[in-house]
C-alpha cells in the first residue's frame, strides 16, 4: 500500500512539472523576442582603467635591430618576443599583419598558422586576393595564453606545385611588412605591499621599454640625500641594462598615476606624507600611492639624512631577506671597494671566462630550425684597452649539432662583429666539435676600431652558427622524388671560454666617446668609489634628474651597483681632489654660436669654476640667453685639482636643455659615436669639438709609448732610423779603423 501511494505521489509531480513546462513554453511563444547581449567577462576585480597599445611587430625580432622578414620553404617560422608587467593585465589580444606572398604561391592550399608560446591560435588559408599583392591579415589572439614574458610563431606552409614540389624553390616566399603591429589592450591592476617581490613593480625587465622611476623629495636635496638617490638609480639601471632608465625628479609633488620613490625624514617630509608615521632608523616600505588605484610609492624613510643613505645601501645590498610591507635594516658592515676594471659586464684580462659568465639568457647559446640563425654572445671590454704585438686573444668553442645527412656536409663558422674569423667543416660521424680561434689582433687602443672592422671594440658580438648543405632536387611529374627536409638544432656549450692576455690599459683623454659609450674614466671601479659628483645643494629638479641618469647609464655599462660614489656640493671637498668629478649644472658662459672657439671659452670656464673652489653654486649660470634654442653640453677636461684625474661635465641652459640632454642620456646606446673633448646637444643634433689640452692615463710601459708617439709621426720615425742607421754605421767606422789599427 505505501509502495503505491509513492508511485501515485511521484506521477502527479511528474504531471504538474510537465504542465508548467508546457505554460512556460507557450509563454515564451506568446511573448516578443528579445536579445541580450552576451555578458563581457570579468578578468580582475581590482583593475584600474584600459588602455590600447600598438607595438611595431618587426621590433619584436630577437635582438630589436630587424629591419624586414623573410619566410621560405627552408626558413618557414618566425618568431617574436614580447612582456607583460607584472601591474598588468591583457584583456584583449590581436596581431595585424601586413605582408606580401610571393605571385608563385599557390592559394587555398597554402596557410599561415599562428602559435602563442607555442599554443595554435589560428590558422589561415591564403586566398587568391592575397597572393602576390600586399595583403592584410588581423588575427585575435587568446590573452589567456600571455605570460610575463611571451613568443608569439607565425610558421608559414607554402605550396608552389601539386606534385614534385622543391621547398628550396627562391619563387616560395612571404614577406612581412614593417606596418605588422601587435596590438594589446591592457589594465593595471593593483598589487600587494610586499616587499619579496622587489624590483617589482618599481622596475620590470619582462618588457624592452625603458623604465620611468620618478624620484620624489620634500625639497631641493642635500649632498647625502642625493647620494642614496644615486644610490637607488644605479640600482635600477643595473637592471634596466640596455634598455634605459630616467628618472625625472619633483619637489613636494605628486607624479600622477605610475609607481615612485620617495625620501622622507622625519623632520623634512612631501606633504603628501604629513601623516606618515615617524620612525626611529632607516626604513624601506611600499605603500598604496595618494590618488590612485593602482600605483605603488616606495618610501626611503629615516630620522635624518645619514639615515636615508644607510637605507638606500641597506635595500640594494644582495642576500637582503624582506618580509612584508616595511625593511628595517640592522647596522650594516661596509662593504669593500672593488677593484679597477672588475666590472660584472667586462671581460677582465688575464683570466679565463666561460660564456656561462657572459650569458644573459637561458637558451642564449642554442639554435634550433630548417634554416638556423646564428648564436650570439655579447662581450664587452674596458674601454681603455691598448693591444700590441705580443696579445693573446684566444677562444676556445666547443660546440654539440644534428649530425648532417648522408651525402651531405655542414660548416661550423664563428664571426666578431658581423666579420667571419673561422669555419672548419663538421664530421659527419660525430655531432660534436671543439675550436681553438685566435681572435684579429692589432697594434694601438680598441677604441680607435671603426665599426665593422675585423677587430674588436669595446662592444662586441661574438656569433656562433652550422651551415648545412641541402640538396633538394623535385624531379618531374613522370619522375618524382620525395623530399623531407628535417629541422636542426645547435648548441653552443657553455663551458666554452675566451681568455685575453698581454693587453695594457692606456687612453688618451678626454676623449668623451669613452665616456658615452662605456662610461670611462668613471667606470675604471665599477661601484664609482674614485668618483666624486659635484652637484649645488640648490641644484634644480632637472639638474638632480641629470645626476641620476648620468649614475643609472654608468651602472648600466658596468652591471654593478654604485654603493661607494661620493656626491659634494663644492669643489672645497677632499673628495672632490682625490677623484674623477662627474660634474652637473648650468651652462657656465653664454655661447654666441656653437663652434670651437665657444666650445674652447666653455671648456677654459669650466676649469675656472671647478679651480676656484667656491661653496654654493660651483656653475654659476650666465646672466642673458643668446641663442634662441635650448643647448645643452658635456665638457671633458683634465681636474685641476689634481693632475692624472678627469673632469665630465654635463651642463644645461634651463628645463627644456635638460630634457633635450636627459632624452639622450637615458638611452644607453645613444652618443655612443660622440666624441671630442666638448659635446654642444641642441634639437636633433650632437656636435662635438676637439679642443683644449690632451693628457695619458694607465700603465702602459715607456717602451711602448715611444713606439706610439712615434706611429703618429712617420716623419719623426724616419728620423729616428736614420739617426739609428748613422749612430751604428759611425760605431761600426770606428770600429773597424781601431781593429785594422791593431792589425797593423
């Protein structure tokens, strides 16, 4: 009985659930039709704004100097590197592509296929519209798919025949036009106080975009505040390495919506921080910046000025173990100075170094495809190397490939700066090589290399590639023959190593193409201890944003932080007469027209203001403006404090000067063709002016000296071997009368 009671119970839910049903449908039909658009999808719930942004897709070639992309049937994929910030988020992804087929391609059967960190995201059938014309492809690309760092492979299967086809015909190709973007819609978002995380969000080396830190003080700074700030900025531009890093400065005022470092004492604080609490020793925080959703400040705070400094040393000191949102550093045990020319990113001389020391990259050393790119190694040396006759410059390459096929052959090749210096063919019973090269020498300084020269230079790229022969032969469609093309792959041990021997260190100066490209003389010891800048306590915002470029590209240069630099308000400072000065301030003469004479008056009223030893203002701005466009420039001299230091100067006229000049300075690889002694910046254009007094500093032997005054003077030279030739012609007179003397 109470089994049929539930049967009947169930039937009659089962009736009325039909019945409504059944209401609700014809409901439904009754009623207008409506759409609703889809929900948008919610991505975070603590993003800040969007934003579009457009980056040029051939920059994104590894190495950023692309000009053009070819893909063939033996060289079908391309690919491309690109990040995202760790404050960002991708919400919408595309690659516009503009490129042309070859008029050869077959449509329809022929496509391009597109690959986020290796992730198919599309594949597109070339029409007939797109073959031989230039033609326009806009492709979406998952942003669930992006990391912080990311590739995207464009691999393009093309067809020229049905049957019999040779992947090495030259009529098989695309070309992808430099009007290619990769177009990224992108939020901030905001991230936790957490001091682990550090350098980020402050400085992020996922993408190549230069960083912008401003730098935020109370007031115009004293000397100490400014050396932690230097500090700090050599800091960053360690990190930032090529890629750049500027620092503009404020007084007392808020930057606007992007993450900044601030300096606060006790006593003297941004008024943005009047409720900041007080604290009793150095201390390093981030917190949420005042008026935005998104941005982070990192807050140097201390009692007093000396505290500032032990922070900024404190936070840049490696093995720093920071939990949470504040670092309160214990007393600290000065580190010791470092030694000339041990500079992380130079090559020293006299030791062996493998390439795992010069790597910058996992996978840097490997090479992998059907047409394979060679590997490349930079190496940098100091720049005031003088190379003679007895120089030992040695590579020692061991190297692991795909073995070639049989009945073909394959070719190790090594080239410095684009210029082949060794091939040797490859067994084709082994996949492994070893190669001893000895490197071009040459008699005289690196720097006076030109660029592409078979020599090395201060900058150099060491590349590494196997050639293989390919023998591909189609046939006919009465006689076909099958082709398989495999892909190879190539590795560049990093256990190989390079080692320089009986180099000397010697320069002329000033020579300001040694400053501009590598930071000389400053850069001699790597944490800038014999360097003392000399900068006004009253300098302006623009002058204090110079000094900490000029700091951030030396750290660049060299890979090391500038913990012993010495930053003085007047020339009356013992530092000042023990070290090179890197001088910042205003253009000390007014300049009627840029030519040597004026470069010459300025060079002579630098030397003046530096000698006179003023307290204050060591560069007193002229009283009238002559010339009506900003001019900015750098002036090299030697001290006249001390006799064998140097002097670099980098004055400004005003703001719009010192933007033109800080513009340049924040680029690593800009000015680096400047040279002379003075260097005059206006809009567009560097000139420079060899003027003044010339000096030597380092220690090459007097032996080779002489040889070198002499190399350029071929006229004293002749002399000298004709004095030689008479003095032993006259010994041997003399000689040979006395003896046929005696014999008589």
């Amino acid at each position: 009985m109470t089994l049929k009671m539930e049967i009947d119970a169930l039937g009659r839910s089962c009736l009325l659930a039909l019945a409504l049903g059944c209401s609700g449908i014809s409901a439904a039909a009754a009623a207008p039709a409506q759409t609703q658009e889809p929900p948008q999808p919610v991505w975070r719930t603590d993003v800040a704004g969007s934003r579009i942004e457009k980056a040029p897709l051939i920059g994104l070639v590894l190495g950023g100097q692309a000009r053009s992309v070819r893909l063939s049937g033996l060289s079908r994929t391309q690919f491309f590197d690109f990040g995202v910030r760790a404050d960002e988020v991708v919400s919408r992804a595309s690659l516009d592509l503009a490129f042309t087929v070859s008029a050869s391609v077959l449509p329809q059967v022929s496509q391009l296929n597109f690959f986020v960190n290796g992730v198919l995201q599309q594949s597109v059938n070339l029409t007939k519209e797109m073959i031989g014309t230039p033609a326009k492809l806009s492709v979406p690309l998952n942003p669930k798919a992006l990391n912080s760092r990311n590739q995207i492979s464009i691999e393009f299967i093309g067809h020229i025949k049905s049957v019999c086809e040779n992947p090495a015909d030259e009529s098989l190709w695309l070309d992808i036009s430099n009007e290619s973007t990769l177009v990224l819609e992108k939020s901030s978002i905001r991230l936790a106080n957490d001091m682990t995380k550090l350098p980020l969000p402050f400085v992020d080396t996922n993408t190549m975009e230069a960083t912008k830190l401003p730098f935020v003080f109370p007031e115009a700074p004293d000397a100490r505040t400014k050396e932690a700030a230097a500090i700090l900025a050599s800091w960053t531009g360690r990190m930032t390495n090529w890629r750049g890093a500027d620092f503009p400065v404020l007084y007392n005022a808020l930057p606007g919506p992007q993450h900044f470092v601030v300096f606060a004492t006790n006593d003297k604080r941004p008024n943005f921080l009047a409720g900041f609490p007080k604290v009793e020793g150095p201390q390093v925080s981030i917190a949420d910046a005042p008026g935005s959703l998104s941005a982070k400040m990192l807050v140097i705070a201390g009692r007093d000025e000396a505290d500032l400094l032990a922070a900024a040393k404190a936070l840049v000191r490696e093995g720093n173990v920071m939990i949470g949102d504040v670092f309160r550093p214990g007393a600290l045990k000065e580190a010791p100075a470092r030694e000339a020319y041990d500079a992380p990113n130079w090559i020293p001389v006299g030791k062996t170094v493998p390439f795992s020391k010069l790597m910058e990259y996992p996978g840097q050393l490997t090479s992998r495809g059907y047409s394979m790119p060679p590997v490349q190694l930079p190496v940098r040396l100091p720049p005031d190397l003088y190379m003679t006759g007895n120089a030992n410059l040695i590579l020692n390459v061991r190297y692991r490939s795909t073995k070639p096929m049989t009945g073909e052959t394959a070719q190790f090749r090594a080239f410095l700066n684009g210029s082949l210096i060794d091939s040797d063919p490859m067994a084709a019973k082994d996949g492994r090589g070893e190669r001893v090269i000895a490197l071009p020498g040459f008699y005289g300084a690196i720097t006076d290399n030109p660029a592409g020269s078979l020599a090395l230079m201060t900058q150099n790229v060491l590349a590494f590639g196997v050639d293989y022969e390919r023998i591909a032969e189609g046939g006919s469609p009465e006689n076909c023959k099958s082709i398989m093309i495999l892909p190879h792959q190539m590795e560049v041990e990093p256990t190989s190593t390079i080692r320089l021997e009986g180099l000397w260190h010697q320069a002329r100066m000033p020579n300001l193409k040694l400053f501009f490209q590598s930071g000389y003389p400053f850069t001699k010891f790597a944490d800038l201890s014999q360097t003392a800048v000399l900068i006004s306590d009253g300098a302006s915002a623009d002058e204090v944003s110079t000094m900490l470029n000029a700091v951030g590209r030396l750290s660049a240069v060299t890979g090391a932080v500038a913990d012993k630099v010495r930053v003085v308000s007047s020339a009356n400072d013992p530092a000042a007469s023990e070290r090179d000065i890197l001088a910042i301030g205003r253009v000390v003469t007014r300049m009627s027209d840029i030519n040597a004479e004026n470069a010459a008056d300025l060079q002579a009223h630098v030397e003046e203001a530096i000698r006179a030893r003023k307290p204050g203002d060591a560069f007193p701005a002229p009283e009238a403006k002559v010339l009506a466009e900003p001019v900015a420039a750098v002036v090299g001299l030697e001290s006249p404090l001390k006799s064998g230091r140097s002097v670099v100067a980098l004055l400004s006229e005003g703001p719009a000067s010192s933007l033109e000049l800080n513009s340049r300075l924040v680029k690593p690889g800009d000015l680096n063709n400047v040279g002379g002694t003075v260097a005059v910046v206006s809009p567009g254009s560097v000139t420079e002016f060899s003027v003044g007094d010339r000096y030597v500093v380092g220690d090459l032997p007097w032996y080779h000296r002489v040889w070198m005054r002499l190399s350029r003077h071929p006229g004293w030279l002749v002399v000298c071997a004709l004095v030689s030739a008479l003095v032993i012609g006259f010994a041997a007179f003399v000689f040979m009368r006395r003896w046929v003397g005696r014999r008589a």
